[in-house]
C-alpha cells in the first residue's frame, strides 16, 4: 500500500490484510477441509486396474506345480474394495479433522491478536514520538519569540549581553532537540509502517488512539487458553485411534476381468469371469507398541496440563499487575497535571517580568527546562498508561 492511514484501527486493519501468516493460517483451515471431504472419499469403494503376464519354466527337475509350471499366467483384472463395519473409525478421523480445524482458527485469532498487539505498541510509540516533537516545537516556537523580545532588552540596556547568550545557547540546543524528535518520529512511524507493509515514507501526522475498553480477565475462552483444551480433545481423539487401530477390520473384495495360465486367443477368451469375498484382518502381536504409544500420549497429556496450568496462573499475575499500574499511572498523572498549572502560571509571571526586566533570565530558563520536563513526563506517563489499558484489554479478549 502506497498511502498510510492515520488511525489505530486503519494500521491494525491493513496489518491484518497483508499479514503472510494470517493468510497461510487461512490457507490451512481450507486444506483441512480438503483433507475432510479426501477422507470421505477415501471409505467409498476404491477400484484399480492390475495387469500380470508372468511365465513359470520349469528348470531341470525343480519348478512350480504342474498347474502354473512351464506355463503362466495372463490377467488384466478389475478389483473393488470396500471397507465394512468402520463407522466408529471414520467417525474419529472426522472428529480429529474437525478439531484440527478448530486449533488452526484458533492459531489464526491468536495470531490476530499478537499482531493487533504489536501493532498497537508500535503506534503508541510513535504518538508518543509524535507528543514529542509537538511539545518540542511548541517550546521552540516560545523561546523564538521571546529571543526577539530580549534582544531589544539587551539593546535598550536593561540586560547585559552575557545574559543574553545563555538564552541564545538554549535557544540554538532546543532547535536540536526539534531536529532529534523529529527523527524520533520519522524512525516510530516508520517502524510502524513496516509493520503494516505501507510503502509510505512522508511524515504525516496520526490520530490521537482510542481508549480502549477494561474487560475482565478471560478465562478459558481466551486464545491462548483455548488452545489447550483444543490439545486435550486432540489427545483423546488420538488414543481412541490407537484403540480402534487394534479392532479387526472387515472389507469387502470384488474383481473382474480376465485371468488365464495360457495366452492363446482361444484360452483368454474363455477366461473371462469375476470373484468376490470378505477379507478379514486383525492384529496379534505388535511387539506391545499399543501400550507404548498410550503412555507416550499420557506424558503429552501430562505437559499439556502444566502448559495450561502455567499459563492460567501466569495471565492472572499479569491482569493484577496491569490493574495496579493503571492505577499508578492515574495518580501519577493527577500528580502531573496539577504540577503543570503550577509550572505554567510561573512561566507566564516570570515571562511578564522578563519583559519588563524584573526577572534574571537564567531564573527563566530555569523554569521553562522544568516546565517541559514536566510536560514529557505528562506525555510519557499518558503512553504508559494506554499500553497498560490496551493490554488489559487483550487479556479480555
């Protein structure tokens, strides 16, 4: 894309329709769904085509019977085969597709959802960035006008011209700080846009991010718990498929065509006929793999459940944590804002009695550097605090 949005929704949007991995997770629900309709087809009758020409001699005294020896035998044979009495079997092959299926759609949210949360750390950035370089400009654009204001001052005799530099020398380091966050900006913005796939390089403003909504912490439902109980349905399905593996299994066996000991035109032509039957199999011995095959699934089953137990507490610890920072981080910025009325009520004084030469103007700059010290902290606790939000939100999801 050549044109970059402007909003959070807009970047996580586009994320998500150029996302490689978003698309192959698609891509994978849909070859299940192949592989579903494949297995159907595969208990419908399968019919092959056989054709055999094999000659017998008979060396010296040693041969095959007389019935095949120093004869042979010619067939070009049909055969059928159906598999009988499988339901139970055919039923937990769909079982295991369908969950298959569900793991994938739910890889897709839970990638979905790392990726809006990448994407939205990286926008917070860089409106933050942006914060930044606002704040930086709007406090060059003030000591501009006031190096204008000083300078007839110093003209008019009322502050000496070493006092001046000082205020010079901020003027010129803060026209540095401008240039710094602007490049800040450029490399936040840019990060983002790389996320996204836009091919926009131009330094446009974005939108102010949207408070997100505080939801409770989900449970089970949640992706990156779901995918453990998805797991445990997956395990069962498997250890039902060794159970079944061991069953005997019945199919039925039909063929036509052509078999023959000669291949004269007259003995082929009579040979023409067809045969059908039961194949019964079933297992003996396998050397006890059934049993080794179960306790290998009881310890997947067993890693499963510390995965899951982990993971739930591990969400918990995160939920809390994040409900106490956001509760910091709303003290914290009342704290911030009341000392920012301050900060900017002795601005605006010492600023009247800077033009009327009542205040020394290192006392000024003193104030302005804490003015915006504090007016970064504001911006930087605000960014912290949408991050902590946004990943509240996330964990309710």
């Amino acid at each position: 894309m050549d044109v970059s949005p402007r909003a959070l929704a807009g970047f996580v949007a586009l994320a998500r329709a150029q996302s490689p991995l978003l698309r192959e997770l698609a891509l994978q629900v849909r070859q299940t769904r192949l592989d579903s309709l494949r297995r159907r087809a595969q208990n419908l009758p399968q019919i092959t085509a056989n054709v055999a020409a094999v000659f017998s001699p008979t060396l010296g005294a040693y041969g095959y019977d007389q019935a095949v020896t120093n004869g042979g035998n010619y067939a070009s044979l049909a055969q059928a085969t159906q598999p009988l009495l499988n339901r139970p079997l055919l039923n937990n092959d769909y079982a295991t597709l369908g969950t298959l299926g569900l793991s994938q759609r739910n890889s897709g949210r839970l990638s979905a959802l790392d990726l809006r949360r990448t994407v939205t750390d990286q926008y917070l950035l860089a409106y933050a960035a942006q914060s930044q370089l606002g704040l930086s400009r709007a406090l060059l654009t003030e000591l501009r006008q006031q190096d204008q204001q000083l300078r007839k001052l110093v003209d008019a005799g009322i502050f000496k011209q070493t006092q001046y530099l000082s205020f010079y020398l901020s003027v010129r380091t803060q026209e540095v700080a401008v240039e710094q966050s602007q490049l800040s900006y450029r490399r936040e913005l840019g990060t983002l846009r790389g996320l996204c796939g836009v091919l926009d390089t131009t330094l446009t403003a974005i939108e102010a991010p949207p408070l997100p909504t505080r939801r409770p912490l989900t449970g089970l439902r949640a992706p990156a718990l779901r995918q453990y109980v998805l797991d445990s349905l997956r395990l069962g399905l498997e250890r039902r498929a060794v159970n079944l593996t061991y069953r005997p299994r019945l199919s039925a066996v039909l063929d036509a065509g052509l078999q023959s000991s000669q291949y004269q035109l007259p003995a082929l032509s009579r040979s023409l006929g067809l045969s059908g039957g039961l194949l019964l199999s079933f297992p003996i011995f396998d050397g006890r793999q059934r049993g080794l095959q179960l306790q290998r699934l009881d310890l997947s089953e067993e890693a499963r459940r510390g995965y899951r137990d982990f993971v739930g507490r591990q969400r918990r610890q995160q939920y809390a944590q994040l409900l106490s920072l956001v509760a910091a981080a709303d003290a914290l910025l009342v704290r911030l804002r009341q000392q920012l009325r301050v900060a900017q009520a002795l601005v605006r004084a010492s600023r009247q009695q800077l033009a009327n030469g009542d205040a020394a103007i290192l006392d000024y700059l003193t104030l302005v550097t804490a003015y915006r010290t504090l007016q970064f902290s504001l911006v930087q606790a605000e960014n912290d605090r949408l991050r902590s939000l946004y990943a509240l939100d996330y964990l309710g999801e």
